[in-house]
C-alpha cells in the first residue's frame, strides 16, 4: 500500500472529533498544566491548530516527508509553539510528548477503521508513526534552538555581572579577567573598560589575566586592540598576572605586546601608583597598629590628583 | 532576503561626505546598532564616500535595511562611473599613510565591515558594497 | 565660510572641533593652526575632539599633519578627548599618529604639553651644551 491509497487523509477528516478529543484528554495530564505554564484550554487550542494544520497537508498525498511546502504551516506552527514554550521554561518532554501523544489516538482510531481488513494495519501503523516521528523530532529541533537563545542571553547578563572594572585607586582602574575568554566577550569587557576610563579619568589600567588559563589569537589581538585604543584616549595599560603558558603562545603566535608587563596585580599597582604621583607610605601607629595610606608623593591629598 | 527599506543619496561634491555620515548615521541609530558598530559602520561610509567623490567623479550612494534569518544589517552601495581602480588587490593592500599619502582607505573601511565587495574597470566605473550586520 | 576657532592658553593654542567637518574646513584649520603657532611661538598644540563623533581617515591625516607642522616649529601637539567607540574604529581602521601625543582631557593635555615641553629643552639644552634655556 502506498501513500495514495492511505487511510490516514480520509481518517483525520471524518474523525476529527474523536481524535482531537483523545488527544487532549492525553494532553490534559501534561505536566506543563500542572505547573501553570499553560492553561489546558491554551494546550487544546494548541492541539487543534496543529491537526487540522496536518489534516491539510496529508490531503496532498505527501505523508513521508514534511518538509515540503505543503507542510509549510505545520512546520510553522511547530515552530512558533516550541520557541515559545523553550523560552517559557517547558520541559524537553513536555515538548516532545505534545506531539508524540498523538500516536495513540491516530492507531487506536486507525485500529477501529480496519478492524474487516487488520492486513493493512501494519503499514498504516508505520506510517502514521513516521510521521508523527517527524513532526515530534522537527518540535524539539526548534525548542532546542529557543533553549540556546535563552542561554546566551543569559550568558550575556551574566557577563555584564561577572566581569565589573574596579577603581584601584585615584586615577587607576583594573580590569581581573576570570575564566577562559571568547571573542565577544572580550569584546564587551574591553568596551566597558574604555568607557570607564572615560567615566573615572583614569589615567592607568591594570588587565589583569591571572585567573585565565589560556588565549588564543583572536582573544590576544582584542587585548593589543584595547590596549591601543586606551592609549588613543590618553590612559595607559599594565598587564599583569601573565601565566608561563601564555607567554609561550604569544611568541608562538608572533605577536608583539607592546605594553608593560608586571607579574602580579600588587607589582602593577605599585607601578601605577609611581607614575600618578602617588605613593604607599606608613602613617604613625595609631594604639599600637601600623596603618599605611597612600598619599601622593608630593605631600598633598591624593583626593586632589583627579583635578 | 529580500531588502526591507532603501534610500538613495547623491554623492558628488565634499559637503555630500557630511551628507552620507549623517544618513548612515540615523540608519544605524533606527535599526538598533551598538554605539561600536555605528562608529565603524559611518566611518566606512566616509572613507568610501570620499572615494566616491575624489577619484570617481561623483556618484550616489543606495542605503538598504536588510533581514535574513532573524538578524538585522544595513548595505551601503557606492557606484560612480569614473576611472575604475586599475589595480584592487594593490589598493586594498594600501592602508593609510600617517604623512601625505593618498591611501584610497578602502583596506581599513573593509576592516570595518562584515561583508565587503567591489567591482571596478579601468574605464567603466566602481561600485563598492559595505554590509554591516547588528 | 566658517572657522574654527583657536584659543591660547598658558603659552599653548587650543582648538575644540565640536562640529563634524568637510574637508575644506579641515585644510583651512590645518592653514590657520600653522599661521597662529608661528604668530605666538606656541610650544604647545592642544585639539579637543571630544565632541568628534566620528574620526576617519581624512581628520587622522590633519591631525598627523597639525603634529608635523608642529613639530617643524618646535612645539607638541596633544589631541584630547577621544570617544571609545572612536578609539577602537581607528584602532582597526589601522590609523595609526605616531607624532601625535594623547590625553583624557584638557586640563591634562596641559599638564602633559608642560612635561613634554621641559624634557624637550632639556633635551636640546644638553644636546647643544647650553643647559636649560
């Protein structure tokens, strides 16, 4: 039997009714119900929409394959439903089981349409479960896809939380890079780094790497690239914290750092401090404890060094 | 993908530089570029607008808001019917001079771009494409 | 035609672009600029661009210009100012303004062309066995 003299066409239009029924009854137990995700009445809705979309397409004789244009509005509303749901927090299988679920009712109501001639109920059974395969899998792609984007804005969010630029001191700003760095989030950090040059006057900035295990070509070139652009502005920059594997990949990769370099954030401070004028000096025990303040090398209020 | 909006400009005296900066300008700022982006994107369009002018002879410039597949560009396309660039690769190679150079800056505008494509004869004129996506 | 206008202070000429310009208007700054160094034997050039929205390649080359000018006639040029997003176009724009000192703002612009200033003529001081003029 092929796909011409299928039942499955005539079965979806004159049961209808029975299906849509069966189904949602299925649907009715989701657990995307029970935690308030959707309503039921939302979720027979749903499953209305998508079975009189696959009525129409099954109409054509194509049952094999879905991804024709035919089955442009089923994909379409596949689509539009699991973005949704992926961004409102629905399970995998809160998704998959949407579609899947349909099985049932199509085999227990193809069952009863052959009950005179169950030979063909075999190839019926197969095709029916083909394509709702297809449909049920094409769901999940698109939930899977809404589930990333969620993701990277998270990811986003996260990055604007996770990597804040500290004023040091007067006139000093430092930037501790933690974690491995891909491209555009250097990019966005490096960004932020500029600007608050731009919002502290910031004369010098310490981009401290030590919490970064490795960098690769495009993440170093955006440094050299920040870097330069700092200098641009008129503040300079202090790299410190650069760990033996990474000098090696600098020089593998020929690249040139034309920046001072420090060990440590405390050896990067100290020389910031210098060049602003500035010093770290010990003031007169105060009951017993030494305190050290920095004060400007010249005396005067270090708070004056930002006029 | 088919382009959403267009506006065209003409591009053949100096003051229209200014001209091409501000409409790319409030292209930019409509379709919702980064700060950056902008920047860079007005920046090219500088470059290759005073291209246009200086060694083209004058042209005009089509600004297109473009949309595939969920992400949002502008192309800016620059035609003159002047001499054309005899030798592209060697131009392309030719980026600024700090002193008193030509430099066609069309190396750098490209550093600028997502997507960058020119067509030129000797003779028969150039057209430049810029696309920036957002 | 419009002009840009150029300021002095303590010994310095400053000059704040605040409007974006066309090429001619950028010929006739580099022009007035040269004129007015001479004219005041300024030791300093200060270029405000804090109000630039956008830097291409013509305006980098009138800076480069301005600073080679400058120099010829024994004076520093310091551009202040310059926008982030400024900042990274040039960067890969590729421009680089190898005469051209940098600063946050105006008051240290004034305070860097001071520093530059008194290295230069000890420089030459030591240079010509003068000691510092």
């Amino acid at each position: 039997m092929n796909d011409q003299s299928s039942n499955l066409p005539t079965l979806l239009t004159r049961q209808r009714e029975r299906l849509l029924a069966d189904w949602q009854g299925l649907l009715a137990a989701s657990s995307a119900i029970r935690s308030g995700r959707i309503t039921e009445a939302e979720l027979r809705d749903n499953a209305a929409r998508l079975l009189d979309g696959i009525q129409n397409a099954v109409r054509t004789g194509n049952l094999t394959d879905i991804g024709t244009p035919e089955w442009a509005p089923v994909r379409q509303t596949l689509e539009d439903l699991s973005r949704s749901w992926a961004v409102n927090g629905f399970t995998p299988s809160e998704t998959a089981m949407f579609v899947f679920s349909l099985k049932q009712p199509l085999f227990a109501q193809m069952r009863e349409t052959l009950a005179k001639t169950p030979e063909g109920l075999a190839d019926e059974a197969w095709r029916i479960s083909m394509l709702v395969d297809q449909l049920g899998l094409y769901g999940l792609y698109h939930y899977m896809s809404g589930r990333e984007e969620v993701i990277k804005r998270q990811q986003n969010e996260l990055l604007e939380l996770s990597t804040p630029v500290v004023e040091l001191w007067h006139g000093i700003l430092a930037l501790p890079l933690i974690g491995t760095l891909d491209s555009s989030r250097t990019q966005t950090v490096m960004e932020s780094l500029l600007q608050a040059i731009v919002d502290t006057g910031a004369a010098i900035a310490i981009i401290d790497i030590t919490g970064v295990p490795t960098v690769d070509t495009l993440v170093a070139q955006h440094l050299i690239k920040t870097i330069s652009a700092a200098r641009l502005m008129g503040a300079d920059c202090i790299i410190s914290g650069i760990r033996p594997q990474i000098a090696q990949t600098i020089v593998h990769l020929g690249l040139e750092l034309n920046v001072v370099s420090k060990p440590t954030m405390a050896d990067a401070f100290a020389l910031a401090l210098r060049r602003t004028g500035q010093i770290v000096g010990r003031a007169a025990p105060v009951n017993g404890h030494d305190t050290g303040e920095a004060r400007r090398a010249d005396g005067r209020d270090p708070a004056d060094a930002r006029r | 993908m088919a382009p959403v909006r267009r506006e065209t400009l003409p591009v053949r005296h100096a003051d229209d530089v200014l001209r091409v900066r501000q409409l790319v300008r409030s292209w930019t700022l409509a379709c919702k570029f980064s700060l950056v982006d902008q920047t860079k994107l007005v920046t090219a369009a500088s470059e290759i607008a005073r291209n246009t002018v200086i060694y083209g002879g004058g042209g005009e410039l089509v600004v297109e808001a473009l949309e595939e597949r969920g992400r949002h560009g502008i192309r800016l396309s620059f035609s003159d019917r002047g001499p054309g660039i005899p030798d592209v690769e060697q131009a392309l190679r030719d980026g600024f001079t700090t002193g008193t150079g030509l430099g066609l800056g069309l190396g750098g505008a490209r550093r600028l771009v997502n997507e960058f494509a020119i067509e030129t004869q000797p003779g028969a004129g150039t057209t430049v494409r810029l696309t920036r996506w957002r | 035609m419009e002009q840009i206008p150029i300021l002095k202070v303590e010994g310095c000429l400053l000059v704040s672009i605040q409007v974006d310009m066309h090429d001619q208007l950028a010929m006739a700054l580099q022009d007035d600029l040269t004129r007015r160094v001479v004219e005041t034997r300024a030791r300093g050039v200060m270029i405000d661009i804090s109000s630039l929205e956008i830097v291409d390649s013509f305006i980098g080359r009138m800076l480069n210009n301005i600073a080679a000018m400058a120099r010829v006639l024994d004076a520093v040029t310091v551009v202040v100012g310059m926008r982030p997003a400024v900042a990274i176009t040039l960067v890969e724009l590729g421009l680089t303004m190898p005469g051209v000192h940098t600063a946050l703002d105006v008051d240290r612009g004034l305070r860097l062309i001071r520093t530059l200033v008194a290295q230069a003529d000890e420089e030459t001081g030591a240079r010509l066995g003068t000691g510092t003029p």
